[in-house]
C-alpha cells in the first residue's frame, strides 16, 4: 500500500519533465495518489505541460489554466477545482520567477522595486495565497508542500532577489503552519537542492553551484528529482502526520556543511 493511496491533490509548477513538479507527481503517483494539474495560460504552455503529464502514464489528466500572478486566475482555478472534485487531500507549490537580468552574479543592490515585488508576489505570497484558496477543500485535513532553496538562509551568488523571496516563503510556511494546523493541514516547505530546469538555468553561475555542491556535499552529489519527489510525497501523507511548519532539507547535506 503507498503512502498516498486514494488522496487527490493539486500540483502547481509542471513546466516539463525536468521540473520538480513532475518527479513530485510521479512520486505521488507511484505511492497510490492522484494528481490535479495547472499550466501557465496558451496554447503552447499547455502543450508543453500535456506533453510532460503524458510521460507520467496519466489518462485524461485535469489540467487547467492557472497564471498566479493575478487574483481572478487564481479564483477561476479554484472555483472550477471545488465544482469538479468534492475535496482536497494535498497542494504542492513548486513554483517561482524573478526577472533573469537580476539573477546574475554582482548585481543584487540595484535591483528594482517591480522586480523585487514581482518576486516576493509569485515566488512567496502565491503559497499563501493557494493555501487560503485551497484549505476550504481539505475538510479531512491534508499536506502542503512549497519549494525553496538553501540561498533563502546565506547569500549564494547570482541567487540574489530569489534568495530573498525564498526567506519569505519559508517565513510564509511558518505562519500558514500556525493557523491552518486546527483544521489538521499540515504545511512544509522543502529546501532542495540544485537540478537543471527551466528556471535554475536563469539563475547566474548555476553550472558552478552544480560542481561545488557535488565535490563539497556529504553524499558527494547532487540531488535527483527522486530524491525530492519522495520526500514531497511523503511530506504531503498522513506518515509524516506530526510534522509541520518545517523546511525540509533535501540537498545530499550540503547545508550541513561549515566549509
Ligand atoms: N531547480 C533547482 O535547482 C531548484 C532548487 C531549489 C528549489 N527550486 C524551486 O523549485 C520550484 C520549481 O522550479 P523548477 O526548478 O522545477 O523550475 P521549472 O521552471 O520547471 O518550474 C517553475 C514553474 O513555475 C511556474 N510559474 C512561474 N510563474 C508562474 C505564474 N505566474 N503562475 C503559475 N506558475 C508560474 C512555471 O510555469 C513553471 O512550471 C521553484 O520554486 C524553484 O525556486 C528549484
């Protein structure tokens, strides 16, 4: 029997088959659950996620569009969800952007205030804003789990606005934590560790990041979506049920290392 067994979900973030999203779907999958999608609105981008949920097995999938960057968006979303599906057992929020041109090594200081705040908006506020929406679905409790990464605690290069609006999110993960526990949702954020996809790729010296965690990590590597993906799925099942609030490392335990 799998951890996640007849629990239905919504899972935000699949831009292809190298997102964390899809290795997060596939673990929950494999573990018995089912799986809800979104794409960013268009065509293209909704050809593009079909295609990846297509390499994950799934027949007929319910995909839909989602830009989290507006309220109505994310009203729309959530009023077809609760219109087609009775309830809600998890969300998984692995999503973010900052602006590629502030993503570069050396230039964190001048960053503009819209860029700042466009970070901090779909990078952090969206967990909030998708727990608040999603919550009234999960009458018999359930997990969140959100995305972040060790450059939220120590300034990594070329990280820069996105370390920043990564504290917040976990910041975010604390106090949704906090009032959404009475309802018995418990809400986790993972700090994984660097894979090649669409958005690290923006991120300045990311190639670096790979080689120096490889060489100075414990494990001597780097994470696979795998490894995050079941932690994910298992965060998001009743077999973590007394954890909350937390950030999960998931980084071959480079954030454990002094030097
Ligand atoms: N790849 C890494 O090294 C790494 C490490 C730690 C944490 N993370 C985090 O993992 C999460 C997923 O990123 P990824 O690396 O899989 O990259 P990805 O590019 O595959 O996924 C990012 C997703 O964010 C979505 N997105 C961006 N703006 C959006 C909006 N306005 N509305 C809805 N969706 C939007 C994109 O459509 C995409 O699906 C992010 O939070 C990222 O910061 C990534």
């Amino acid at each position: 029997m799998g951890c996640m067994d007849g629990k239905t979900g919504l899972v935000v973030g699949v831009a292809n088959d190298r997102s964390y999203a899809w290795f997060i779907a596939q673990s929950i999958i494999r573990e018995g659950g089912t799986c809800l999608f979104t794409h960013l609105p268009g065509e293209k981008m909704e050809r593009r996620v079909r295609k990846a949920i297509d390499s994950l097995g799934i027949q007929d999938p319910w995909l839909r569009p989602m830009d989290a960057s507006t309220d109505e968006s994310m009203d729309e979303l959530f009023d077809q969800l609760s219109s087609e599906h009775e309830r809600l057992d998890y969300l998984v929020h692995s999503i973010a952007f900052a602006d590629r041109e502030w993503l570069k090594e050396g230039n964190f200081t001048p960053t503009p205030r819209e860029v700042f705040k466009q970070a901090m908006d779909i990078s952090a506020w969206t967990y909030a804003g998708m727990a608040h929406r999603a919550s009234p679905m999960m009458a018999d409790g359930g997990g969140m789990v959100s995305m972040s990464y060790y450059g939220a605690e120590k300034a990594v290069p070329g990280y820069n606005v996105m370390g920043v609006a990564k504290a917040a999110l976990e910041a975010t993960t604390r106090y949704l934590a906090m009032e959404l526990g009475e309802k018995n949702i418990r809400v986790n954020s993972i700090s994984g560790g660097p894979i090649r996809t669409m958005s690290s790729m923006a991120v300045g010296g990311f190639s670096q990041i790979l080689d120096w965690v490889e060489q100075k990590s414990p494990l001597r590597r780097n994470v696979t979506g795998d490894d995050v993906g079941d932690t994910a799925a298992w965060l998001c099942s009743p077999r973590a049920s007394g954890i909350t609030g937390q950030t999960i490392y998931v980084d071959c335990g480079y954030s454990s290392m002094g030097l």
